[in-house]
C-alpha cells in the first residue's frame, strides 16, 4: 500500500484515540460482543474512515474560516455530520438487524422444534446455524458462538444473548427457554411452548403486515388524489405527476420487503420485477399520449405474468401437499424424505426443517412436521382474511382515478369559462393527462398488498381502461 493511501486511516486512529481520551469508548461501538462479530470488522473500519474524515473536516474548517465563513460553515457541518453518522452507525446497524431477525424468527422457531426433543444444548444448536435458510440470524448465531468460545455455559451464553439482542421478541423468547431450564422443564413442554410462540408470531407478522398495508395504500390513493388535483391549478403537471409516481411505486416495494416470508407459498423475484418494469413503461406511454400502445403493453404483461403466477400457484399446491403427506409419513415412522425435499419450494421453513432432519436425524421432526403443517394452517386463515380486506381496497384504487378524472375535467372546465364544451383531450386541463399517466401505477400499492410476489398489471389495466373511457365520453 502507498503511504499516502494510509493517511485517512493514520487520522482516523489518531482521532480515535483523542476521542478516547475524552471519555467515550469508541471500541465499544464496534464490540464483536454487542454488534457481532461478523460485522463488527465493517463497522470498525467504517468508524475508523468517519472519525479522519471528521478530524480532516475540522482542521480544514478552522483554517479556511477566516478566509471564507461559508466554506468554513460547510466544512464544520460536513465534521459534525460525520461525526454523527460515526457514533449512529452501530445502532442503526443493531435496529436493522432486529427486523431481519424478527422476520425469521417463525422459521427459527420451526428449526428449533426436532431439538427440543433431542439431548443436544440449544445454544450449540444455534451457534452451528446453516446459514442457507437465515440470513440475519446468523449474526446472532456468530455472536452466541463468541459467547461460547468466552467460556460462558450454554445457558448463561442465552441469557447473555438475550441480554444484548436487538430483537426484543428474540429476547423474550430466550429468557422463556433459560427460564424452562432452570426449572427443570420437560422436553415435551419445551417443544409445547416453542410451537405457541412460532405460532403467535407468524399471527403477529401478518397483523402488523395487514395494519401497515392498510395504511399505505390509504396513504397512496389520498396522496394520488390531492396532489393531482393540484395540476389544474398549477398548470405544470411534471413534478406532481414524478412525486406521485415515486409515492405509488416506492409504497408498492416497501409492501414488497415487508411481506412475511412464513405462510406466502412460493415466491419470485422475477415477477415483481416484471410487474413493475410494464407498469412504468405503460406509465409513460400513457403520459405521452399513446394509451392505446399503453392497453397493448399492460394486456400483453397481464396474461404473461398470469400464466406465471399459475405456474407458481399450482408448484406451492403440490409443495404444500407434499408437506402434509411427509407430516403423516414421519408421524408413522416412514421415510419421509423424498416429500420433503418436494415442499422445499414453501421456502425458509420447509428449508429450516431439512436442515434439521439432516443435522438432529429424525428426533423430533415428525412432531416439528405436523407442527409446521399446523402453523401454515393458522397462517393460511389469517392471509384468506388479510386478502378479503386487500380486494376491498384495490377495488377503491381502481376507483379513485376515474372519479378524479372527472373532477379533474370538471374542474379545468370552471376554470376556463371561455372554451365551449365538449373540449378536446389537451383542452380539458392539465389534470387529464397527469391521471392517465398515473391510472397504471394507481393500484400498484393495494395489489402488492393482495398478490404479494406474483403481482400482475390487470388492475392497472382495467384502471386506464376506465379513466380513458371516462375522459373520452366527458370530453
């Protein structure tokens, strides 16, 4: 390495050690033992880039005041900002962590089950988590084997866990076990109560899902609604109809990331992506005027990704039969494999379970099996109602926009006294075209909330279908 590639790192310790000096423990932001030590690394070396970056900032700032406030101003801000993001980073690491560590507690649970009937200790059964099923929790996993090799027990490594988790539902969950321990708990009740809580949190995962779709699609039509009503009276529909379009697709991604993975069946990336990819295009043929070329395009995705989205429908079929079958085969002592490794499409669980079966043998993984089966089950009834309340507001998304595009012509016609009706598709105001651009993307939240990773653009479709027409009989 050249010397002079050294310098940012050369000032970033020397900061380091000043900030030490002054009472505050920087190494312990980056404390393998508190953020992990699979990315205590990173972050170390982030904080270490940071502090030079502040210590460069600050030095330059007092040199260059006098001559130039502004500069100087700047150069202060860009010290204390990154002196902020320094000491921010580790706890904005340890909330995102949590949330990735909530999402795969469901699974965990499930992988835990074949174990609670075996002798092993579940700490080394958590520090030798396969990291295929859990990305996030392998941090956590990495961190309890840290403990371990500390020399820490088994259980005083959970408490310790528990202890310094981001994941306060992870922490409950682990006091409640070293709890069972302590007390001498049997096999069976550990297996009872481990089985209650991948339950009550895969219920809890898709009622939270629920409360936040609901929100955002409420969130995204009031949004599509005012802000396009705004276009007559502005008379630039540019920036509104960007905004819009960036409110609708981003809600649609954030419902996207946040669906619950346990109970979804068989997902697909491609799908989204492709979803997304024609409705925009078809947002801006639209815009431009050619919606005929814009019906074309959404007709031709629909049926495409339909006939995926059937694909995948009748592959999570057979996969959830296959659990079922393999359910009744472990309970009788049979080889249940083969049906297994046929439900591995079901995702992380199913995943979960064959890591465990090849890890504890069959202990416990007929009961862990049929417990699975049974937490689909309550997962299933409660995404059948989720879904009923989605088609009630998808059906107000496609709404919406022709009743706007209503308002809108209605409007533009108050507003322009002088033109005689019928007016013209550019005569009715500026509002029109904004809505057709925007009819496309307007359901793209409510139908992310109710097909998940097998979205398709029919209700896109049938929106632009209806503002279209609407525009054409008013005008």
């Amino acid at each position: 390495m050249r010397p002079y590639n050294r310098i940012p790192e050369i000032l970033g310790r020397a900061f380091t050690k000043l900030y030490d000096q002054l009472g505050y423990d920087s190494a312990r932001l980056a404390d393998p033992e508190i953020v992990g030590p699979l990315a205590a690394p990173a972050l170390r070396k982030a904080s270490i880039y940071l502090n030079s970056l502040t210590l460069s900032s600050s030095i330059a700032a007092a040199l260059a005041s006098p001559f130039d406030p502004l500069l100087g101003a700047i150069l202060l801000l860009l010290a204390v900002s990154s002196l902020a993001v320094a000491q921010s980073l580790p706890h904005l690491w340890r909330s995102v962590l949590a949330q990735g560590v909530e999402k795969e507690l469901p699974a965990l649970l499930v992988y835990l089950v074949p174990y609670s009937s075996s002798p092993k200790y579940l700490a080394d059964v958590i520090a030798a988590l396969p990291r295929g099923p859990f990305k996030w929790f392998t941090h956590e996993a990495a961190r309890l084997k840290l403990l371990l090799d500390m020399g820490h027990d088994p259980l005083n490594a959970l408490k310790r866990l528990a202890e310094t988790t981001p994941s306060s539902r992870l922490r409950g969950i682990l006091l409640e076990y070293t709890s069972l321990q302590t007390i001498g708990a049997t096999s069976s009740m550990t297996t009872v109560k481990i089985l209650e809580r991948a339950i009550e949190m895969a219920r809890e995962a898709w009622r939270g899902y629920v409360e936040l779709s609901r929100a955002a699609v409420e969130i995204a039509t009031a949004g599509l609604v005012s802000i396009v009503a705004l276009a007559p009276l502005t008379g630039s529909t540019g920036p509104l109809v960007a905004l819009i379009a960036l409110l609708l697709s981003s809600t649609g991604i954030l419902l996207l990331l946040a669906r619950p993975s346990i109970g979804d069946g068989v997902r697909s990336k491609t799908i989204p992506a492709a979803y997304l990819a024609s409705i925009g295009a078809a947002s801006l043929l639209a815009a431009k005027g050619r919606v005929l070329a814009s019906l074309a395009l959404l007709a031709a995705s629909t049926i495409a990704l339909e006939a995926a989205s059937l694909r995948l429908a009748r592959i999570e079929a057979r996969a959830l039969k296959s659990l079922r079958v393999a359910a009744e085969e472990a309970r009788y002592g049979l080889d249940y494999m083969d049906d297994l490794e046929k439900a591995k499409p079901l995702g992380g669980p199913i995943r979960a379970v064959l890591e465990a079966s090849r890890i504890a043998g069959s202990i416990g993984v007929g009961q862990a099996l049929e417990r699975l089966v049974r937490v689909l089950d309550e997962v299933l009834t409660y995404r059948k109602r989720a879904w009923t309340e989605s088609v009630v507001l998808e059906g107000i998304s496609m709404i919406a926009p022709v009743v706007l595009a209503v308002a809108i012509v209605k409007l533009s016609a108050l507003l322009q006294p002088t033109t005689p009706l019928p007016l013209t598709l550019p005569q009715a105001g500026v509002g029109a075209p904004a809505i057709l651009a925007l009819a496309p993307l307007a359901t793209v939240p409510a139908t992310t909330f109710r097909r998940g990773y097998r979205p398709t653009p029919l209700t896109g479709l049938i929106t632009l279908l209806l503002v279209w027409l609407a525009l054409k009989i008013i005008t």
